[in-house]
C-alpha cells in the first residue's frame, strides 16, 4: 500500500508539471475563441480529444501543445488551461491543446500514434482553423517534449492506401520546442529501472525502446528543434537535451539548447519568463518567417 501512494505520488507530480512551469496565472480572455473536445479519433470506443485555442487576430500559424506529464494527458476546463498558452496566444498562434490515450492505461508507443494522428488530423483540417499545414509547430513540457521530439525526428507522408482519411495525411511539423525532455527511453525502460516502477507508460517491451527514442532519430530533414532545460533537474537530466542538440546538429538541422541555469524540472519567475521568450522567439523565427518552399524570409 505505501508503493502505490508513493507511486500516485510521483505520477501527480509528473501531471503538476504541466502546470508547475508557471506559463501565467488563470487566463481569461474575452478575443480567443475556444473549441472545446475536438475528437480528432477514436480508441477502444473512446474519443481523443484536443481543445482549440483561435485568437481573433491570428497570425494563420497552429502549435500543437502536448498535454502530457509522466506521459499522462490531465483534462482541464478550456478557459482555466489557457495559462498555458498565454505567450502563443499572445502572439497570435492559434493552439490545439492535444490530449492522448493516458497512463496508466496506455504505455508510450501506443501514447505516440495518438499524438501522430493529431498532427495528421489538425493537417487535414488546416483550411478550417484559418492555418498553414506547413507551418505547423509542436511543444510540450517533459513527457510532452518527448512527444514532440519524437513527431518531430519520426514523421511520414501519411499511407496513401489507408481508408482512414486522416491516415492518409503527412504528421510532419515544421518547428519543436521540447521543456525539458527525455530523450532516449532506453535506461528507463529496463526491467529494474525505478522509471519503470514509478511512471505506468515505460511498462512496454524494452526492445521497442530505440522507436520510441527521438535521440536515435535525428536526420537531415527533421525540423528545427530548441530544447529549454534546467541544469539542475534530477528527474530528467540535462544531457537528454545536450546529446539531442548535438545529434540534430550533426545532421545539419539546425538546434539550439537553452540551459536554464540552477533550474530543476519546472521553472518559476524569471526562469519561466526567459524560457517563454525564448519559445515564443523559435516559433515566430521558423513558423511567421518561413516562406513557402520551407526556407526562411
């Protein structure tokens, strides 16, 4: 009974990150438009769900915000998760807060096609939400920066021969922003790994650890990529986003890693206000300024 409240323990916090980053307090604002429970798919019979997020002066650029911590997906009244996304929204992105089969239900390979068919779904519909499907930017904090990693170095062109029309779709992004994301699954998956104890979604075959790794990944035609992280965070240390800057740069994609210095997993005050500058920054640098044939104006 104490390892399960201990393991509770650790999930919530992992979920409390989400929140712990600190984006902004409660955000009501009466010129975004939400669009709550967007089902973009169904699994077992139940319906994945995003929430949309429109400014009324938007800039025709989407982000996909992965709502993930220890790789489990927490719903929250629309209005009160705008906090979240205040920086984008400020900005003029329009943002699809994307919720995923959740621990400890799901274990992460089965977490990674839910995210992948989001970004397939928001393509199709691109034209509905007034954005570009080639200007489309992905972020998250830990178990969502791993998603996002992993949309970014894992993508395709969609199964043109599926009878899914949302399979048939590209789940290419064009920029990614990961907080503090873990990297290369592999030591956590192990059978006497305490990540394994303690977080439900790394309870999967530790063979499929290497697809499900963005680090091992990183090719010549990957998005650019900024990882923010703390030098001082235990849970997920800095060298997941060391070596995923230096594996992206090898390739010649271009990366930058962001230490925040003395930050554990989480940022507060004006660590959280540096790390949302420097987001919103990549965004505006590789979604606003990229021109049509990729390249940037």
């Amino acid at each position: 009974m104490v390892q399960r409240v201990d393991r509770k323990r650790l999930v919530l916090k992992a979920i409390l990150l989400i929140v712990s980053v600190a984006l902004a307090p409660l955000y009501a604002q009466d010129d975004v438009r939400i669009e709550p429970d967007v089902v973009y798919g169904h699994k077992h019979g139940m319906a994945l769900t995003m929430d949309v997020y429109q400014p009324e002066q938007g800039n025709g650029v989407g982000v996909l915000f992965m709502v993930s911590g220890g790789w489990f997906s927490i719903w929250a009244p629309p209005r009160q998760a705008m906090g979240m996304f205040k920086p984008l929204l400020d900005k003029g992105f329009t943002v699809f807060a994307v919720r995923h089969g959740s621990s400890p239900k799901y274990v992460v390979p089965e977490i990674v096609e839910d995210v992948r068919r989001s970004v397939r779904f928001v393509r199709l519909n691109a034209d509905d939400y007034g954005v570009d499907p080639e200007r489309l930017g992905v972020c998250g904090f830990s178990a969502g920066g791993h998603l996002s990693l992993v949309l970014g170095t894992m993508s395709d062109e969609g199964d043109p021969d599926s009878k899914d029309k949302v399979l048939r779709v590209s789940d290419r992004v064009a920029a990614v922003v990961a907080y503090f994301p873990p990297t290369d699954l592999r030591p956590y998956v192990k059978p006497t790994s305490p990540y394994r104890k303690n977080f439900p979604a790394l309870r999967f075959d530790p063979d499929d650890a290497n697809d499900v790794s963005p680090l091992l990944h990183a090719s010549d035609d990957d998005p650019p990529a900024m990882m923010i992280h703390g030098d001082k965070d235990t849970l997920v240390p800095l060298w997941h986003s060391e070596k995923m800057c230096g594996a992206l740069k090898a390739k010649g994609v271009e990366s930058e890693l962001l230490v925040i210095e003395g930050a554990s997993h989480g940022f507060r005050g004006a660590d959280a206000s540096r790390a949302n500058k420097a987001w919103v920054a990549w965004f505006e640098k590789h979604l606003l300024l990229r021109n049509s044939k990729g390249g940037l104006d």
